[in-house]
C-alpha cells in the first residue's frame, strides 16, 4: 500500500494542466464553452478548485486565444498557455511542456468536466504512485456512454489496454459501458517523449491524448484506472449536461449549508450560488435564488420565492417573496412581500418595509417603518421616520437625479411627493397628498399642493 500522498509531496512533484481551448461548437454558443456559469461561477473555475484543494498550485492552463479571454477569469497564480490552432487534446497538453516539464507527474483535466472531487485527483496521483504506472486515468459507467472514449481492458479486467474514441469503435467496442472521463495522472518522465509519437487521428485529424494508453501498453507500461460515480465524472458538451452538472453542484451546495446548519425547506427549489455564505438556523422556504457575494446572518427567514444578489443580510432577518440586490439590510429588518431593495441600499436594524415597496440607493435608519406602496431613491432617511403609504421620492427630474433628506422622527403623510433636491427637517410632518417643493423646517407640519409649512408641532405632537 504506497501511503497517502503527502501535501508537499504533491506542492513540488506534481503540476497539473487543464484543457480548455476546444471550440465548445456543441454548445452553440458565442461564449467559450469553459466560461458558461455553473451555480455562479464559470465551469473552468471548478476542476481549478479541485486541483488546489487537492494540494496542486501549479495550474497551467490550455486556452485558445482567438476566443474571449480567460485571464479576467482565473486567479493571478493561474499561468495561461496558449493553443491555436486547437489541434486536438494531445496537443493541447503538449502546448505545455515548457512549463510542465521536470515535475515527476503532470495531472490533466479537461476544463469540462467540473463535478471532479480533490480527492479524486489525490486517488489518482496515489493510484499511479502505487503501479508506478506510465497513467492512472479516470473512469465511469455512465447510463449513456454515447460519445465518450471506451475503455478497452485486458481480459482479467485489471489493466487498461487502451481507449477508443467512439468514432473508431468497432460495433463490439461500442456496447462497452465503462468510459474514460478525461481526468489522468502521467509520469511526467514519460509523458512528452508519447506525446511527441501520438499520431493524427485518421478519421478527425487531431491528435488524441488517449492515445497515449495504447503506447503505454505498447511499450509495457502500466495503466491503471480509478472509478468514479457518473455523477462526478460528467463531461459537459451541450447546454443539456450543463443543466445536469448544475443539478448535481447545486444539490452539494445545499448539502453542505444544511450540513452547517442551515434549514433549506426544498432543495429541489432552492438555488444557492458557490460564492453565497449563511449562517446556522437560518430557513430557507422554497423558490428562492441566493446569488453573488451573499452573506446571510443567524436566524434568518429567507423566501419563499425571493432572489437575493450580493446582498449583506444581517441576524434574524425576514425576507418574503422579494428581490434585494446589492444592498444591505442589518439585524431584525424585515422585507416583503414583494419589496424591491437594490443599488446599494442600506436598511437599518429593526427597519420594516412592507409591501410593494422600493428603494434604491438609500439609507433607511433604525426603525423606520415603510409599510406600503412607496419608492424611495437616492435619500437619506433617519432613525423612527414613519413613510406613509404611496409617498415617492420624485428624484429624477428627466436628467439628473437628486437626493432627499429625512431627519429622524419624520413622518411622511400617505401619497407625499417628495419633489428632490429636499429637506425633511427632524420630527417634521406632511399632510396626506402634499407636494414638497420646499424644504420643511424640524417639527413642522407642511400640507398641501405645493406644500407649504402651515405650524410648528406640539412637544408630542410629531
Ligand atoms: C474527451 C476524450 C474522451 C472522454 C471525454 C470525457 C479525447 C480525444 N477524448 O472527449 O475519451 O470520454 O473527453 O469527457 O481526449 N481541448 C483543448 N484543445 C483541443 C481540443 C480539446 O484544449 O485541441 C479541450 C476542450 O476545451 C475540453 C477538453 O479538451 O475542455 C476535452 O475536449 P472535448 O472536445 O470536449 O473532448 P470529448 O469529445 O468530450
Ligand atoms: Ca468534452
């Protein structure tokens, strides 16, 4: 039994290269299939988290520069390779041996094939380790091995003698189940003398890098395989298996937040982004989409049938049937049904907003109440401010748009105007139906159309 392989066994003799120059052309798309998001991130970013997770920082990865860029994509310690023309997976991964070149064992992954564990690619460089095989390779028994490499054995069934690309596949060949799922461990003393003897494939031109099975064999040495469910090895070429790959990662995400503690009421209904972070008890009702850089707090309820975008969610926060993004709502705030929070909002502890409300690039202070029916954008509201139902901020005058203050204490009658640039002085009040032109001193009562200060308010009185 060769040992576990140790972490900085892995950080110095083993480097990896990820394909991602293929045309994609099945998933008919103008986007490079590797870019095509998967629960929030690229599909690329996957096999490149595996791999650093499984102890492996030295990616180079195999892009083709005709296509949008990847670099904006990749973190800074990724080094891009580029391959153009793509003429087929062996030479894509030959495309990096000056960098790859003198690590003991190279890894290859193919950028499509995101659903792969980090303990995968450890099973794999460890499998090679114990047969001191020229490969150790990865694969599965799909429900539907249709377009996939078979994997021919020896008749024991214990060594693998080569991989057919099912163009070449006798009728025989073609009924075999077991697939090769486009992850491999080379010797990296090995690898490029094969590549540089693989031939073009007769019947498509390009070079194949399971070819590199047959040469092994021929030449003696051993290839061995390591066996994953389909679930983890599934290759995607059309938008068909994308959505099936976001079905798997979507189920492990949800997992793992109710693993953490987190009450997700139905996962079948429940859409969490890789990038969103929720604390413990918080419940998650049915139909809801938590994407971005969101972070939810302890205690929340969230949804149902609510989208949340890089919002900041702090403790025992309630949102029902709505819509925040880019915003942030603090401790014990509540939203909905049907509230629209965005442009970087930022709502105060305790604030209740109500039905049919929208804000927009506002601040709501502490215990402010906007029950229902109203629009605020760009304003800043004070603390205890009451906003009477359909009260709008009018902050757009055709060209530009411009902010309205409301001090604490402020209550905004039922269908006030607030016709921006406007003050709203502290503990000032406005009649139902007012027009505000002018700015309202504190403890003011203004009514009207326009609105005109009428008296000062009682202690009390506002
Ligand atoms: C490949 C394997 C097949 C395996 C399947 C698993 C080959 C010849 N076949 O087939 O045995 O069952 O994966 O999913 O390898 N790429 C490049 N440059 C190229 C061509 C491809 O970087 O010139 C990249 C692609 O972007 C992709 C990966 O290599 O990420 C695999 O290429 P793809 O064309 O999808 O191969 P499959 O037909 O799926
Ligand atoms: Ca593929």
């Amino acid at each position: 039994m060769t040992p576990e392989p140790s972490d900085g066994d892995l950080r110095q003799a083993t480097c990896a290269v990820v394909l991602a120059a293929g045309l994609g052309t099945r998933m008919k798309s103008a986007l490079p299939k590797v870019l095509h998001p998967l629960c929030g991130l690229p599909m690329i970013a996957y096999p490149l988290r595996a791999l650093t997770e499984a102890g492996i920082p030295s990616i180079f990865v195999v892009h083709n520069p005709a296509l949008v860029s990847l670099r904006e994509h990749l973190g800074q310690n990724v080094v891009l390779v580029p391959q153009s023309p793509p003429l087929g997976t062996a030479h894509a991964v030959q495309q990096a041996q000056p960098y790859a070149q003198g690590f003991a064992e190279v890894m290859v992954l193919n950028g499509d094939t995101p659903l792969i564990q980090p303990e995968t690619i450890r099973a794999l460089v460890q499998a090679r380790r114990a047969a001191d095989a020229a490969v150790a390779l990865l694969t599965m028994t799909p429900a539907n091995p249709q377009g996939l490499g078979r994997i021919v054995r020896s008749e024991d069934g214990a060594r693998v003698r080569a991989i057919v690309e099912e163009v070449d596949c006798t009728p025989e060949q073609r009924r075999i189940r077991e697939v090769n799922a486009g992850a491999y461990c080379f010797d990296g003393t090995w690898v490029w003398s094969a590549l540089a003897r693989v031939q073009p494939n007769p019947r498509k031109g390009e070079y194949f890098l399971t070819d590199l099975v047959a040469l092994a064999n021929a030449e003696g040495r051993a290839v061995v395989a390591v066996t994953v469910p389909e679930e983890e090895g599934l290759g995607i070429n059309t938008r068909a298996e994308l959505a099936r790959a976001e079905a798997v990662l979507r189920q492990r995400i949800n997992t793992q937040h109710m693993l953490n503690g987190v009450t997700i009421v139905d996962p079948a209904t429940t859409y969490i982004e890789a990038t969103v972070q929720i604390a413990q008890d918080t419940v998650i009702f049915p139909n809801t989409f938590l994407r971005g850089n969101t972070v939810i707090g302890e205690g929340c309820e969230i949804g149902p049938n609510s989208m949340l975008v890089d919002a900041q969610i702090g403790r025992r926060v309630r949102i029902t049937y709505s819509v925040i993004e880019h915003s942030r709502l603090d401790d014990d705030a509540d939203a909905g049904p049907f509230a629209h929070i965005r442009g970087g909002a930022h709502i105060g502890p305790r604030v209740h907003i109500g039905n049919f409300a929208e804000v927009k690039n506002s601040v709501l202070g502490a215990e402010t109440k906007m029950g229902h029916f109203s629009y605020v954008g760009d304003a800043t509201i004070g603390a205890g401010v009451n906003i009477g139902a359909g009260t709008i901020t009018c902050n757009y005058d055709g060209e530009r748009k411009h902010p309205t203050h409301i001090g604490d204490g402020a209550f905004i009658g039922s269908d006030t105007m607030l016709v921006a640039p406007v003050r709203i002085g502290e503990g000032a009040k406005t009649g139902a139906g007012a027009v505000v032109t002018k700015d309202v001193p504190p403890h003011t009562l203004a009514v009207g159309v326009p609105a005109r200060p009428i008296r000062r308010l009682r202690p009390n009185e506002d």
